[in-house]
C-alpha cells in the first residue's frame, strides 16, 4: 500500500486524486484525520505515536515546510526512523530544486535528503520547484502596480499540478525511481515584468528593506518573512532560473503554461 502525506494540503490533495483515477491503492495521513475517515490515518509528523506505517510499502513524505529548521528536521527525523522501525521499503520524498539552495528552506530538505541516503530503505527524490501558483500570489500588485522585489532575471517555477503527475508516475512503480534524484523545476521560465505585462499592470520593484518592513508585521510567523525574502533576493539575484529539468520525463503531458498559472494565482489574490 501507499501512504500519501500532507493530509488536506494542496499538493497531497492532488496527488490523491490522480493516484485514485490511475487506479493505486492508496491511503492518506492527516493530523487532523476525524475518526472513521475512509483510507486516512492520523499522521501528526509532531506526535511519534502516531505515526503508523504498518502495511504501508512506499511512503509519499510531502514536506512538512513552513516551521524553523529544527522543527522541520526533527519532524522529518521521526518521519524516517518510524518508516524504518516498521519496514516501509521506499519512501518518495519532495524536496526543493537545486536552484533553491540559496533559499532560506532548502536546509531541511538537503538534510532529509542525505537522512533519507544514509537509511535502509529504497528512496527517490523529487526535487520540486517553486510553485507558479506561490510565485503569482507573492506578486499581488497594490493600486495597480507589482513592487514585490523580484528583480528581472527568469523564474522558472513550475505548475502543481505537474509535480503531482511527476509524482503518481513514481508512485505507480517506485522500484524503477529506486536512487534517483529528479529535478523537477519548470520547463520554461518567464520574469515578473512579462506576469505583469499578462496583467496588465506595472512592475515597480522596491528595495529589499522596503519590502521586510512591510513583511515584519502580524499575521506573518516570525520565521516567515525571511523565508520570503529569500525568495525575493535569489529571484533578483538570478538563482530561480534551472538549467534543465526533469519534468517532461515524468508527466503524460506537455506542462502546463506557468505565465497563466501565475496570473490566475495574482487575480485570486486581488
């Protein structure tokens, strides 16, 4: 059996429903799980006793992000060691693009993924990039104009939805991804000035410090605006755009248009 991770999060959501249409018997781990919730278990990545891998043979690990480094590890930690307590073979894991480095969350990912190298189990790692969805929200314009400091290089972000595909064809046949690292950034990439050319609106970055002032207030975490910002300065700094990727490989489909993805995501947001 499969055991997908994240519970009612985006991306597990959607990896749920491709991994139901192609016909995988599967389960889904959520902390908020209600008791008698078909084919789910409460999987709370900050309780140890409950996570029950029994019966599970490949574990989708879908980042437990969003928290300090040490929370994330420890969670990530846990996660592991309780996979190989109770014979889980394979876990897929997703992980950060290696573009991503300079990011301030790609620390946890590299440690899970040597963690997950230095295990027992068979393991493939999905090297996601950043979502072309998260990328238009953080771009929402204020009185018609964009001044999230991007800067001008290329994003090569990519479509949840293609990391969902790339990660139901994994999980349909694990043991042939067993030991590969797959990087999963877009195919093609496109600069905040053309999403706000689709919008129709300008694009007036502001300085860095502008943008963590107006970033350090309520109801950002206080470990938010610096992951945040990291994005802002790896992005003006030309870090976001892949030299290749593996996406095309792994999905049924050409990708999906990013530029529109990212639009769509902006509107939303306005």
């Amino acid at each position: 059996m499969i055991l997908i991770t994240g519970g009612s999060g985006h991306l597990s959501t959607l990896v749920a429903q491709k991994a139901s249409v192609a016909g995988l018997h599967f389960a889904t781990g959520s902390r908020h799980a209600a008791g008698g919730q078909q084919d789910t278990r409460r999987i709370d990545f900050d309780d140890p006793g409950s996570l029950d891998f029994s019966e599970v043979e490949t574990l989708l690990l879908v980042s437990a992000g969003y928290a300090e480094d040490d929370v994330v590890i420890a969670r990530h930690g846990a996660v592991i060691a309780a996979a190989e307590r109770q014979g889980v073979g394979h876990i897929v894991y997703t992980s950060l693009t290696g573009t991503g480095d300079h990011l301030g969350f790609a620390l946890a990912h590299r440690w899970t993924e040597r963690r997950l190298q230095q295990s027992g189990m068979a393991w493939t790692i999905l090297r996601n990039g950043l979502y072309a969805e998260l990328i238009g929200s953080l771009a929402a314009p204020v009185d018609g104009v964009i001044r999230a400091p991007f800067g001008s290089a290329p994003i090569s972000a990519v479509a949840r939805e293609d990391l969902a595909d790339a990660a139901v064809t994994v999980l349909a046949n694990p043991a042939s991804h067993a030991g590969a690292i797959y990087e999963l950034a877009g195919t093609d990439a496109f600069t905040i000035a053309d999403l706000a050319r689709e919008l129709d609106v300008d694009y007036l970055p502001e300085s860095l410090t502008a943008a963590r002032q107006r970033l350090t207030v309520p109801p950002l975490l206080p470990f938010q605006p610096a992951m945040l910002m990291s994005i802002y300065s790896a992005s003006a700094a030309g870090f976001l755009q892949a030299g290749g990727s593996d996406l095309r490989r792994l999905i049924p489909d050409e990708p999906r248009n990013i530029l529109q993805l990212a639009a769509a995501a902006l509107r939303a947001v306005g």
